[in-house]
C-alpha cells in the first residue's frame, strides 16, 4: 500500500467516494462467487431444480454490472487523483521552481509519468481489498460445508503469500524494476539513434550497428539469467494453488466413494476452493503490474514533500544555461568563514554612482520618462550559494547601480553574471548579504509588485504554446497595437508579419518553430511591451543574432534603456558599447578587470 | 524544417488503415526468421500447455467427484486421480516454460526491430533532423514488438486453442451444448477484444491530442518557469494546465467507461454460457456426470479467453507504433548510393561545386545556383545571414542532402558516384549540432579516431583549447545526459578536437565559434586558423574576425553568392560584409567615443 497516495485519495472527498465505490464493488462482486458456485453446484447436483439457473443467471447479471461499476469508478479514482497529483505538482513547480537538469524528467513524469499509477489504482488497490475478504469468506463456507476440505485450503493458502510475500515479491519487485531498466537499453540506442549525425560525420554509423545487436545480445542474456529466478516464484505460486486443488478433490472424490459426503457439497468444495486462492495470485500480478506506477508516485511526493525553498520564485535556468536549484539560506553558516574584510571593489562603483545620481534623476524629470522613478540597486556584501556547490555562485559581491544607470555585466561563463540577474528578479536569495532597491531590502518587499517594475530576457527565453502576441504580452493585457509596436522594435516585425497567421501564429512543438534569433527577438519584445517597467535585465539579448540584427536590436535596446536602469550580461562589444559602465564578474567576484579599469579612468578624464 | 514534415508524416499514421496494418505486419514478418519462428511456436505451445492443464484438471476433477458419487469401484476413478495430479503439476511447469520462452523471443525481437530501424536509418533520410522528443518516442515504439507478442499474439494462441480443445469435449458429450459454448467463446474471445480494439484505436485519437496539449501546458510551466515569474503570468499559466489536465481527464474516464463495459459483457457471457450449457444438458438428460462436466469445462474454458478484452485494446496501442516504424523505415533515402560506387578519392583534393541547386522539400530552394573551388591547402570562408543555406552547403558536400540540380566534383568525378562514406571519409568534420554520447570524455573524442594515439588525442584537444577543461574532467568521467553536462562552449571544442582528430582531407567546420564568449571565441579561432594553415578548409561563420587570414570569402544569401574575395577586396566594397563588418567594429569605436 502506498501511504501518501491513498492518503491523498482519503483527502479528497470526490476521489474518497468513487474508490469507496470501485472497492465496494469489487468486494460484493467476489462475495457473489461464492453464490454463484452454489448455485451451480445445487443444479450439477440435483439438489436445486433446473428454475436455480433463474437466479444463477441474475447473480452473474449483476456480477457484470458490479464489474462495469468497477471499472467506471476505478478510472475516476485514477481520473482524480492524477488530477489532484497534477496541479499540485504544478503548482510547485511554480512556487519554489524545480532543479533545472532533471526538467525534462519533471515534465514527462506529470505527463506520462503519472499514468503509470492507472494500473495500482484501477488494478492493485481492488484486488488488494478483494484479496483481504474473499478467502476469508470462501474459507468460512467450506467450513460450514466441509471441515477436512477446508482444512487442507486453510493450511495450503499462507503458503501463497508466505512464498510469494517473502521469496517472490521482494526479489520479484526489484528483478522487475531491473528488468525495465534493462529493457530500456532504449538508453543506449536512443543515444546512438540521436548521436547519428555525429556517427556518419565521422563514418562509424555502420560500426554502430554491430555494437547495438551485441549490447542488446549481452543484455538479453543477463535478462534471461535474472528471469529465470524471479519466474521460479511464479511457479510455486502456480503450483501452490493447482496442487491444492487436486489435494482436496482426490481425498474428496474418495469420501464419495465411501457416501461419506454429498455430491453437492462435494461440487461446491470443487468450485469454491480455487476461488479462495485466485485473490491472491491476482493481486501478486497487479502488484508487479503497478511497481512503475509505485515508483512513480513515489517521486511525485518527493517533489511534493515540504523541502526548504529558500525563496518563493521560480528559480530555473541560471547561469548559462545551466540550471541551478535554490540556494538555501542555511548557507550562511558555511559562508561565515570566509572574510570579507579588505575588498571592496564596489568602493569606487558607488561614488561614481552616487555622482551620477544627481545628474540622471534631472535628466528623467525633464526627459518625462517612465511614470514610476528607476529605483537605486545597491548590493551589499551578497553571497549566494547552491546546494550542493562548494564554490559560492556570487561571493561577496557589492555593488550600486545608479537610477537610469547602464551597466553591462562581462566576464566568462559561468562566472555570476546570471546570477546576479537572477538575485535582482528575487529568483535567488543571498545566503549573505542584501538588496536594497531604494534603501529597501529585497527580502521585505513584494516580489510580485516588484517584479511589476522590471523587463526581464532570459538567456534561453522560453517561448510558450501560444500565439506569438500572445508570447509577446505575456503576463498583461496589451493593446494589439502595443504588441505590434514592441514588436517592430524588437526587430520582430518583419518575420512576424511572414508568418502564415501573422501575430495570430501558434509557437512550440505543435506550431511554428522559429531560429534561434527570432526566438531572442521574440523575447525581448516582451520586454518592450512593458512601457512601465523601470529596470531592464537583459541576459544576452543579442545571443545567436547575426550582425544586421544585432545592430537593430542594439539601437534598439539602446532607445528602450532611455530614462531607466539597465543592467545587462553582454558578450558582443556592440552591446557592450552601450553601457555606461562595464562591470567584469568572474568567478562569482567582481574583477577589476581591464575594461572596467579603462572606462573607469576615461570617465574621469571626461569629468 | 525537414522535421516538420517527417512529424506530420509520423503523426498522421495513428490512424492509418490497411496499408498501414499491411507494412507493419510485413515489419513483423520480417523479424521471425526461422530461429525466432520456433521459439515462437515453443513459447505458444507451452502456453497453450498450461491453459490447456488449467481446463483438463477441472474437467477431470469434476468427472472424478460425480463419477465417484456413483459409488463405483476404486479402480474406476484411479485414472482421473492421475490425471488430476498430472494436470495439476504440469500446469505450474508448462506456464513456466512459456514464460521464459515467451520473454527470450519477445526480447529477441525487440533487438531486431532495433538494429533494424537503426539501418535504416543510417543513410540520411528525412528523419535526420527529428525533434529529440519524437526520437525518444520512436525508441519507445520499439517496445511495442514485446507487448504484440507476450501480451497479445501468445495469449490470443493459448486461448484459441484451449476454447477449440473445450468445444471438441463439448461436442463429444453433448454437440447441441458444443454449440452454444462455441458461441459464447467467440463473443468472449473475438467479440469483445474487437470492440476494446476499436474503442482504443477511437479513444487513443482524441486522447493523444490532449495528452499532448497537457504536456505542453507543463512544458511552458517547468521550462518558462524565468518568464513567467518575472512577467507574472504564473496564475494564468497554472489555470491553463489544469484545464488541459481536466479535458484529459473526461477523455480518459470515457475510455475507461468503454473498457469497464467490456468487462462486465465478459462476465456476463460466461455465466449465461455456463448457465445455457447446463440447462441445455439437463433439457436433453444428459447425465450427471457428463453434464457437471461440460458445466465446469465451459466454465474454466472462458479463463484465457476474457483477458483477450485487455490484450485488444494494447493491441490497438501496439498496432499504431509498429505502424509509425513501419513508415519510418519506407520513408524514402534522400540519399542514394551509387549502385556501382567510384574508388574513393585520393588526397590531395580538388572540390568543385558547379551551380548547386538544393532544395529541402517543397520549400525554395536552399541553395540556388552556387559556385565554389577548393583548392588543395587553400582555406575558403562562407559567411552569410541565418538561413542563407551555408549549413545546406555542408551538407550537400557531406552527401546528408541530394543535389537537385547542378553538380559537385572530388578531382573530377562526380561526387555522387562515389559511396557516401567514401565522401565523408574525404570531407568532414564540425558538423551542426554536435552531439556527445553516454561515454567517457576519452571515448567521446576517440569515435573521431579510434586508431589514435593518446598523444594524438591529447594535441587534438590541446588545439581544441579543451586541455585545462579536459584535465579539471577527467579523461574517463562520463559525459552526456545521465553523466556529467557539458556546455555549448566545452562542446563546441569537444566537437572541434574530433574534427582535428578525424584530420580529413578537406575539413569543413560549420560555425566553429558558435555559443562561446566573445574572448574564447576569438581565441579559438585564431588558434583554427593557425592550426588549418596549408590545409584544405572551409569555414562557415557569422563572425568576421581572422577572416583576413582565408585565400577567399563567399558572401552567401538566400542561396546564392552575392559577393566573393578576399577580406580587403570586400570590405572595400558595399555589400553585406562591409555592412556586418562595420556593426563589428561600430562596438569598438563607439565605446571608445562613449566613454
């Protein structure tokens, strides 16, 4: 039995009553063998009239719709409680974002992944429930009728569950489980089969062949060694059950002989005694029919277990595209023993900072910009780790961006570039360290109202299953003429209006793909279509655009980060040219690198 | 893409009629050569063995218990006593048997389908540039050869033959009776797995749609989790999964309706069957004997014939993967190979590629009309916006894309002459989406040169600039996608120093910078274009930098040359590459003048 999941079915009163159903169903329908074998046996044996078959045909009429109640209650017992499973699973993956490698797994284990529980709970949870009252009730009958008989059923049945409990299940449940690992040495060859144009580049795809048929020879030899073991419990079971029955028909065939019992009780005990094993057996096939799905869930309850998100945000991809999960704020501890005395490389950034305040805060007043003020973003001090990183993403990082300031982030790759984006978006929380926004802690203010005040472009944007305005005002109602503005902005428009059904088109797998530049571009409309936003936080906007575009795009950028802050990861020097400071981050500190150095000293000459 | 149209093909099959069931039951036949044949009838007569037992014990124990109610004499029941503990016993053996059996030949076939599917897929053909998920899925319709035989085709064996082995016994007692049991199998054992077959093949067309529409609501949730969040359109995003979910679910619970029916009419038929027999036999006078006989026979006959409702609707899931292989590998070679292939050209190489016209399905052409000349040593340079056709270049010399008009030629034979391989011997080498394998780092490089040397491997990887990486790795650490990630930029260079390592006598490197940091990716190329010096070369980039070191550049746009020279003629010429040049530098200068 599977705590949580049936937990989780009692929790639910709508999902409760149809497996009450389905189990109530399933157990009258067993207990109704048991009168329709003595009805049978009353006919065989002359002791009902033929008119008995009346009633025997109206037990096996309401036997099927029993059958059919199962059936329908079970699949909305399963119905509902992946349901239920689904939009918890969700709704995690939304609160607290999940561990990014293992995305894919998450989406085909709510998928897919969960239809593995149909067999536990439309197979194994009924006959289970049947398994537990059945033989107890056929066990009491043959006692009524016959004790010598009911005694060898009695005596012979615990050596089902005692040999498939103990010897089979166990081994047979892990033997299963290897099994279908094995069985996807669909592992190898879907490597090989997705690796194929790498194969033929280099003239090994024929090689390959060989190596497929002798992984696959040497993987079913291994099979066929676990399977013979684990079918040797299947056997005893087989054994165990039609044994017994040739057990209490010989002896019984016998008494007859010497009239010491009645043909009727004879025939009952005939057709009664399997029934008392079939239980069972059934329930040992359901079970091994339903591991996947125990496995299964199992898994949707880990990630439903209450973890520690250190934050309430999607955390996702962070640098680089490789995902990282939440850091957690127990980091603080492991943090302590690093000093961070004598190294302030955000000194000097936050005099220049502060001078430049005065001077951008005049020109958004007179330049009229964005209703709301571009805040000031001070880091302090912040360090951020993952779980499960010894080095810290960002250590010890301070920093100050001035109002309407345009800094851009340089440094190599994995350096925590993205993760200082990711920290602003309140994706991240410092393990040390804080945000002020306005001299006020990130931590205290709303993250949704704060989020309301940014335009955001990923490193790797995601381009939802929608239409492409739909994509483009994601997460607000705007105008068809505000979309179509950012999009010519963004230097969209071009590809957008080509498209069969113009900004009506439908992206993603099923719709329209686009390349790797309209993808960006998409995206950073997005960003133009939040006229209200204050501060840009653009992660590579320019990433996989030829040059023409990424000139536009850079204009473009260039016209959106007008009276508001900016703070953008470049690689390319065209996008760099933009800022008016080149901050390097590289691994997770602030290098007083030599661009930032030049700039730094040009400024001052400037001044 | 050419994915699309492979994907429209692949999907379009589920509901395929005949010609559909034709190829995969060819697809089938064609895996049970003579050795997989026997073990088949092995595997279904133990089966049939085990279900036939389960039917003799009863009948036998049914016999022994009325006829010893006669009170005859004790010799007169010792054969049914013996046959009760032989039926019993070799039940539990012969089910063994077919078990094993059973799972040896479906795991063999699954291995054939497999290599296969793998050959066929081995000359280019359409599928080359498949969805990874449409790959996985096809992976997994190769399992389906183990469930059409242990979960369909062996039971559907055992149960015919047990219900014609009841029918026979029937008929020898009571032919009337015979009758109706016949009857009642049929409904039981052909009626309604047809119908669960239907009903699934119905079902699975209007579910398979919402599946999908679910998996891409939750695609949108876990992968666009960044988005959502930071445009705060999660609520939205949330409602929309779960109404997908809850339209999937109706479906499901419609088609679980279907079944549960089916189940019930199963039921039904066997206890009605039982119940007609009995009356029938009484009707008659039938003995005692003989009719507790034919009652329990009738009623353990039904036994392997009601889970055939089940195996039917698998069938219909089996049915329409095998169809979606079947297609994959009729679909046609784009491709061909020469029938009698030239003797594979010998270095050093002359390339000429002479108005090229190549087009990718029914769309324009990629290439129209191209002109180019490699020259022995000499380096050439394509550049060009996305979508110009400069990866169709590649890919036309590297024969995974058919020439339509035009031609190429390796020291002046036609390059279609020449067997595939031999072409891709002679040129290739970083291709478009390079992909790492399950393996160790060593073993992922070694696929490019499984004769080299370790110091031949480690100089590829030296000039690859992937030696700190490699070092900080490990050599033998397992890379790919349950092993350690590797990064667009460590993969690129990983792609690079097999492209080194291979050492072909023409290299082509398709944009060999692509996805690394400003600063890597001007050191990487200046390394390549140390390391290709006196080489034969092409070099498809969006990055124009180091150009001056190439014999010549190609301009290409939309499949066609519009400029060719070299870095000074052309940055002296209006065009696009004096235009992407100048965006280049524009970076420079103007930070200069900002700052």
């Amino acid at each position: 039995m599977h705590k949580d999941l049936l937990g989780l079915a009692r929790a639910e009163p709508a999902v409760r009553r149809h497996l009450a159903v389905c189990l109530a169903a399933a157990i009258v329908a067993g207990l109704l063998v048991l009168a329709q074998a003595e009805l049978l046996a009353g006919v065989l044996s002359g002791r009902f009239a033929v008119a008995a078959l009346l009633p025997l045909v109206l037990v096996v009429l309401v036997r099927g719709a029993l059958g059919r109640l199962q059936g329908v209650s079970a699949g909305r017992t399963a119905t509902g409680v992946k349901s239920v499973l689904r939009a918890r699973l969700m709704r995690r993956f939304q609160e607290s974002g999940p561990a990014g490698p293992r995305s894919g797994e998450l989406v085909t284990l709510v998928g897919r992944g969960l239809d593995a529980l149909d067999p536990y709970l439309t197979g194994y949870l009924p006959a289970a429930a049947v398994a537990a009252v059945v033989p107890i009730a056929v066990l009491v009958r043959l006692f009524v009728a016959d004790v010598a008989s009911a005694l060898i059923v009695l005596f012979t049945l615990p050596l089902i569950p005692v040999f498939g409990a103990l010897v089979g299940w166990t081994t047979k449940a892990v033997t299963e489980r290897q099994w279908r690992a094995l069985s996807r040495l669909g592992g190898h060859f879907l490597d090989v089969v997705r690796g194929l144009p790498t194969l033929r580049a280099f003239g090994r795809a024929r090689y390959q062949s060989s190596v497929i048929r002798e992984v696959a020879a040497a993987h079913r030899a291994a099979t066929m060694r676990t399977l013979r073991v684990a079918f040797l419990s299947s056997l005893v079971l087989e054994l165990a059950a039609s044994l017994s029955l040739a057990l209490v028909a010989v002896p019984v065939g016998l008494r007859l002989l010497s009239g010491s019992l009645h043909l009727d009780t004879a025939l009952l005990v005939l057709l009664l005694a399997p029934e008392a094993y079939l239980p069972l057996r059934a329930m040992g096939t359901k079970f091994h029919a339903s591991v996947e799905g125990v496995a299964a869930a199992d898994e949707a309850f880990a990630l439903l277990a209450p973890a520690s998100p250190a934050s309430s945000a999607a955390d996702a991809r962070a640098g680089d595209g490789r995902a990282e999960p939440s850091p957690v704020t127990a980091g603080t501890a492991a943090a302590a023993g690093i000093p961070r005395t004598g190294r302030l490389p955000g000194g000097r950034a936050r005099g220049d900072g502060a001078r430049a305040d005065g001077a951008r805060a005049d020109a958004a007043r007179t330049d009229g910009g964005p209703a709301g003020r571009a805040p000031e973003i001070r880091l302090e001090h912040v360090t951020v780790r993952y779980p499960g990183r010894e080095q810290a993403a960002l250590d010890d990082v301070s920093l100050v961006v001035a109002p309407g300031e345009r800094v851009a982030l340089v440094g190599e790759s994995g350096g925590g570039k993205s993760t200082l984006l990711h920290l602003l978006l309140g994706f991240v929380t410092p393990s040390e360290g804080r945000v002020l926004v306005d001299g006020v802690d990130l931590a205290t203010l709303d993250l949704d109202e704060w989020r309301r005040r940014l335009a955001f472009v990923p490193q790797r944007p995601h381009l939802f299953a929608m239409s492409v305005a739909d994509n483009i005002g994601l997460g607000g109602a705007a105008s068809p003429g505000l979309v179509r503005a950012a999009a010519a902005s963004a230097q969209a428009a071009g590809f957008v209006e080509a498209l069969p059904e113009g900004y009506d088109t439908v992206l993603g797998e099923r719709g329209v793909n686009l390349s790797a530049g309209q993808r960006q571009r998409v995206a950073l409309a997005r960003a133009f279509c939040r006229p209200s936003a204050e501060v840009l936080l653009l992660d590579e906007p320019t990433a996989r655009l030829d040059g023409r575009s990424e000139a536009a795009v850079v204009e473009a950028t260039r016209a959106l980060a007008e009276g508001r802050t900016a703070i953008v990861v470049a690689h390319r020097p065209a996008m760099i040219g933009l800022a008016d400071r080149v901050v390097r981050i590289g691994a997770g500190r602030i290098v007083p690198g030599r661009r930032a150095d030049a700039l730094a000293a040009e400024r001052g000459d400037v001044r | 893409m050419t994915a699309t149209g492979a994907s429209a093909t692949g999907t379009s099959s589920t509901g395929t009629s005949s010609t559909g069931g034709v190829r995969w039951a060819r697809l089938v036949g064609t895996l049970l050569g003579p050795g997989m044949a026997r073990r088949l009838v092995v595997a279904a007569l133990a089966g049939s063995a085990a279900d036939l037992a389960g039917v003799a014990l009863i009948a036998s124990a049914a016999w022994l218990i009325t006829r010893a109610a006669e009170q005859p004499s004790l010799a007169a029941l010792s054969v049914a006593i013996v046959g009760v503990r032989a039926f019993a016993t070799s039940k539990g053996v012969f089910r063994y048997a077919e078990r094993l059996t059973g799972h040896d030949v479906a795991l063999r076939a699954q291995a054939a389908t497999r290599e296969r599917l793998y050959e066929s897929l081995i000359p280019a053909g359409p599928l080359q540039r498949r969805g990874a998920d449409l790959l996985s899925r096809m992976v997994d319709d190769t399992e389906a050869v183990q469930d059409l035989l242990v979960r369909c085709l062996l039971p559907a064996v055992a149960a015919l033959l047990t219900g014609v082995a009841a029918v026979v016994i029937g008929a020898f007692l009571l032919p009337v009776a015979a009758l109706v049991l016949a009857l009642g199998l049929l409904v039981a054992g052909v009626l309604l797995p047809a119908g669960t077959a239907a009903a699934a093949r119905r079902w699975s067309a209007r579910i398979a749609p919402a599946r999908a529409e679910l998996a891409a609501r939750v695609a949108d949730l876990v992968h666009g989790a960044a988005d959502l969040a930071a445009y705060g359109a999660k609520e939205q995003a949330l409602a929309d999964g779960m109404a997908a979910d809850a339209r999937l679910a109706a479906l499901e619970r419609g088609q679980s309706r279907i079944n549960a029916t089916a189940l019930g009419l199963g039921v039904l038929v066997q206890g009605a069957t039982v119940a007609a027999v009995t009356l029938i036999a009484q009707a008659t006078g039938l003995g005692q004997v003989a009719t507790a006989v034919l009652a329990l026979t009738a009623l353990v006959s039904f036994e392997p014939v009601l889970p055939l409702a089940g195996a039917g609707e698998r069938f219909a899931g089996v049915a329409s993967a095998l169809g979606r292989l079947a297609e994959i590998q009729a679909s046609p070679v784009m491709v061909a190979e020469p029938e009698r292939p030239a003797p594979p050209p010998e270095a050093p190489l002359l390339v000429e590629v002479r108005d090229l016209v190549v087009r990718h399905g029914d769309r324009d052409p990629a290439l129209a009309g191209v002109d180019l000349t490699l020259t022995p040593g000499r380096r050439v340079a394509v550049v060009g916006p996305s979508g110009a056709g400069k990866s169709t270049l590649l890919s036309a010399l590297m024969r995974t894309a058919d020439i339509e008009s035009g031609d190429i030629r390796i020291n002046g034979v036609d390059i279609r002459s020449y067997a595939t391989d031999d072409v891709r011997a002679a040129m290739t080498g970083l291709t478009q989406d390079p992909y790492v394998f399950q393996a160790s780092f060593r073993d992922n490089l070694r696929l490019a040169g499984p004769e080299a040397s370790d110091g031949e491997l480690v100089e590829a990887v030296r000039r690859a600039r992937l030696d700190a990486w490699a070092d900080r790795t490990g050599w033998d650490t397992v890379l790919g996608e349950d092993g350690r990630t590797v990064s667009g930029g460590q993969l690129q260079r990983l792609a690079l120093a097999r492209a080194l390592l291979y050492d072909p006598p023409v290299l082509l490197l398709d944009e060999p910078a692509e996805a690394l940091d400003e600063e890597t990716a001007d050191a990487l190329t200046a390394d390549l274009l140390d390391a290709t010096r006196g080489r034969t070369t092409l070099l498809v980039t969006h990055r124009l930098r180091g150009l001056e070191q190439v014999d010549e550049i190609v301009v290409l746009e939309e499949g066609r040359v519009t400029q060719r020279g070299t870095h000074a003629e052309l940055v002296s010429a209006p065009g696009y590459y004096r235009d992407l040049w100048e965006s280049e530098t524009l970076a420079a200068s103007s930070r200069a003048s900002t700052g």
